[in-house]
C-alpha cells in the first residue's frame, strides 16, 4: 500500500512538498535532499556511519554558545563558507557591471569566521585597541571611497582581530570582555586610523568535533595571521573582509580557504620614534595601509 | 599567491586531504564536500540564507538532551535515515543471496526513530507492558525463525511504542521513567507473547526546529501507529523494524518513509473474555501476530 523501494525514497520525500507556500524554500529543500539522498547513495553510509554523523552533528551544536560558533567552523574549515562568500560576490559583480560598473573594483570580500561580536566600542580615529595584549604595535590607515573614488565619509569599520599570539578576546575567558575589537568612522576625507597589534597565525578551535575531523581528514588547523573587518555605510553595499599579513605562514593553505590575493597587505617595520600620527612609539611598530572601495546600494 | 576563485574551491578543499590515512573517512570526506559544494552552487545559498543554515543547526543541536534526538528527527523527516536503512538492507540481502540465501525471506527493517532507550527492563513472556497506559490492550504473539524456519530459542526482542495517544514515556516528564518498552526473549520453540497497547498515529516531536521545517514545507508530521523491536540472538544478524498497525492512518505518508508492506499487520479485535494465553479481560482487547526471520550471521 505504501511500499517505498530505496530508488524511490528520494522523489517520496520531494512529492510530500506540494503544499509548500514558500518557492524559494521549496527550491532549497528540493535541491537539499536531493544532493544529500545522492551522497548517502555514492558511498553508501553504514548505519554504524549514520549514527556517527548524527552524534558528531549533535556535539558540534552542544560545542556553540555565545562565544563559539562549531558550526560556522563546519561550514568555514568545509570551503563552504568561501565558496558562499565568493558566489554572492560574483553574483553582486555581474549586478554592478550590468548596472554600468565603477571606475575601480571594489573590495574582495572573505569569510566573516565564528569571532564576530555585535556591539563593540565606538572609538575615535586614532585610538589603540591592542593596549596591554600581547603583540607588537601596529598602525592602520588608508581611506574609504566608492568604486568612483569618491571619499565615504562616517563610513563604519567594525574591526575585530585576535592578539599578537592568535587569541580572540571571545577566547580569553569569561572576564576578558571585548578586546582588538571596535568601531570606527571615517573623517569627512574618508581616511580612517587606528593602532592595534599585528595579527599572527594561529589555529582555529580545534578542541571540538571540527578539529578532530580535521585530524582525521590529515589538515594543519592554521589560518594566516588577518584582521578582520565589516565595512558599511548608508547608500553603499557593506563588505565583510580581512587585510592579511604578507608575510605570514599559511597563506597558500589557509584552514577556511579565505586568501584573496588583494587583500593581502605588507606591514612595514620602524624603529621606535615618532609615528605618523605624531605617537611617540618607544618600541619598532609596524605599519599597514589599505584604501576600501564599496560599490553603491542597489 | 594563493588566490582561489569560485570555480577552484571545491578541489582546494579536497586537495587537503593529502594527509588523510583513513582511506574510507577520505571517500566519504570527498562526497560529502563534493555534494554539499554542489548544492550551494546548485541554488546560490545567500549569505542570510546560510546564516539561517547555521543557526537552524545549532538550534536543532541545542534541542538534543537524553530523551529528545533532533538531529535522527532531521535526518528520518528528510527520507535520510531509511535510505541508509533501505540501502544497507539491499546490500545484506546481496551478500545473503551470494552466500547461498535462505528458503524464506528475512523480517524487513525500518528506521530506529528517536525514542530508542537502551537498557529497558527484561520482562518475562506474557507480561504487559501497558498496564495503566492510556490505549487499549494489544496481546502480541508470533515466532522468531531463521530464513530455513529453524526456530531461534532466547531470542531478545527489544520492544517500545507510545501509548494509545500517541506519546512515549521520554515525552511524559522526567518522573515517568521507562514505560511501554521492554526486553522479551523466546522460550525453546522461538515463541514470544507479551501484552501492550495497541499502538496510534501521532505527530513526531514538532515544538521544535524540524517541525519548522515541516511546517514550512507544508508537511504534516504524522506517523502511522507502530510498535518498534530490535530483533537479536547470537549467530543471527540483529533486525530494527516496526510492525504497523494495519488500519491505522497515515500509512500511505508517514513523516519518516518507514513504512514497508511486509511489517503491515492487521489488529483484530476481540469481545472481553478469556485471551489466548489465558488472561481474562472484561473489556475488548486486540490482538496481533508476526513471525521475525532472521539471517544468519556472517
């Protein structure tokens, strides 16, 4: 009366969805099941196999809480967050270009990682968020435009790295707070500055399920030392990005596959002295600067 | 340096397998990021749309506790959990057919579900399991044979369902402790008799994020009546299935794909009086009979 043989279970499943509402979910579901049917059925998963995967599925979940993200960790250490990252771009690319593009190309996006923490500090230009982290002391600047390059300004960089020996402050345990991590706006040129340390590299959390599955499936943990920052500003299309060190490990094998070669950044060396803000830096400090460009809203 | 455009990632991910000395793990890796990269591209996942992933998984790991197993849920809700079932059993059955076969067909396996709990208590034959549940009194009787008919002494059947409502103890609070499951093993001619209820309809768990998602594909949660049992004895390869109940609804869309014409068993009713084994019942009861096969080890 009902009898599905196994050939038939993946259409069984797609049918039930007749009386979906929702085209769009509709058009995920049916592309989710079957891509995921299909895999079950090109390695034929043992039931011993199945059970693993839903008890590794489960503590991925227990693994999350306000400060630790698995399964965006999943998805980054997968490629797959890239690989969204970099779809939407090129979709928003193709949207630009058709539109009548820009004079200049806008900044690469990457992926966001599992660090993001809404809400920190607005400071002044200038400001130093690395003060009392370990690391050592670096200058950023550079300037916000539009792919016309027409200065943004009180445009929003919502910056946030870890310290100089790869620790987010989401890592540092429960009193640490917010650290190397703010907001700033852009003058009314669009230059923007600010003092933190020089990102290292560093493995991503590797004490849960993600790193024993990357363990097994024989990868190094290792991102390439990056600040990371979301760009936005009324009128303009945000950009959520990194500016990586050039001259940091990893960058060719990269753990969530981010690298784009134009957000690759050389930090410069100074001996102590003044800085070009006018700090008076007592110790070598290092220097990097890099222009946004964000493409209009739409 | 280490620039990795759309079209590369993909193959990026799976060259860092390299290292990967579990030869299976690797296969399985490879089509697990091959299927799930296709699908991404397949429907152009957006960036809101893949947080919405994330935060649908987390949730669903966050609902799993020891009685509640939302991940086995996911999995039986998208067909997932009885293509693997379906396919394993074409994959035994071959092997059994190349190793000569056996003169009857083995019992049909289905899906475990959510409600398996480990360890219930073993109860002598002819004992009920139901006693001051909601439902009314189902005597189950039958006969666990090999495929040559060769009856199987002390072999466990390991039996749970919900009550005549539809609800398992690990529904009914935390006091309720294990209700309507139990371990029963055959006397010497492979005979097993025991009392429960008789099994009804009911929706799986839908208070939480897989009942989202069934409501938003425009599903009804509903399974069709059943008792599950886990079939085993040494020597023979164990057998997890349900026997349904014939007149039950819903047996022609079951929320998890599990039903299968050869478990379909009809209920027949009785008037009170004196049972089959003996016990006198002064009010209506039901009765059903199954005979388990069960294939030899191999």
């Amino acid at each position: 009366m009902a009898q599905l043989e196994a050939e038939d279970i993946t259409q069984a499943v797609l049918d039930r969805m007749t009386d979906c509402q929702d085209a769009r979910f509709k058009q995920v579901m049916t592309a989710l099941v079957k891509h995921a049917h299909a895999f079950i059925r090109e390695v034929e998963i043992s039931e011993e196999e199945w059970i693993n995967a839903i008890m590794f599925l489960t503590a991925t979940g227990k693994m999350c809480d306000d400060k630790r993200q698995e399964f965006i960790l999943l998805s980054d250490t997968l490629g797959i967050s890239m690989l969204v990252v970099a779809l939407n771009q090129i979709k928003a690319a193709k949207a630009f270009a058709s539109s009548g593009g820009g004079a200049q190309t806008p900044t690469e996006a990457t992926v966001q990682g599992p660090f993001y923490w809404e809400g920190s500090p607005e400071l002044p230009l200038g400001a130093d968020i690395g003060t009392d982290m370990p690391g050592e002391p670096a200058y950023y600047h550079g300037r916000v435009t539009d792919t016309e390059g027409q200065p943004i300004a009180n445009c929003c960089l919502d910056v946030w790295s870890g310290d100089g020996e790869g620790v987010y402050d989401m890592q540092m345990g429960d009193d640490a707070g917010m650290r190397l991590r703010a907001r700033f706006h852009t003058d009314a040129q669009g230059n923007y500055r600010f003092w933190s340390i020089k990102p290292t590299y560093y493995p991503v959390p590797d004490d849960g399920p993600v790193g024993q599955m990357l363990r097994r499936m024989g990868r190094h943990p290792n991102r390439p030392g990056h600040i990371h920052m979301k760009v936005y500003a009324p009128g303009h299309q945000s950009v959520t990005t990194h500016l990586f060190v050039a001259d940091s490990p990893f960058l060719d094998s990269d753990a969530v596959f981010g690298v784009r070669n134009s957000l690759i950044v050389p930090f410069t060396q100074h001996a102590p002295g003044k800085a070009p803000d006018g700090r008076v830096m007592d110790a070598p400090y290092h220097s990097a600067t890099y222009d946004f460009r964000l493409v209009p809203a739409a």
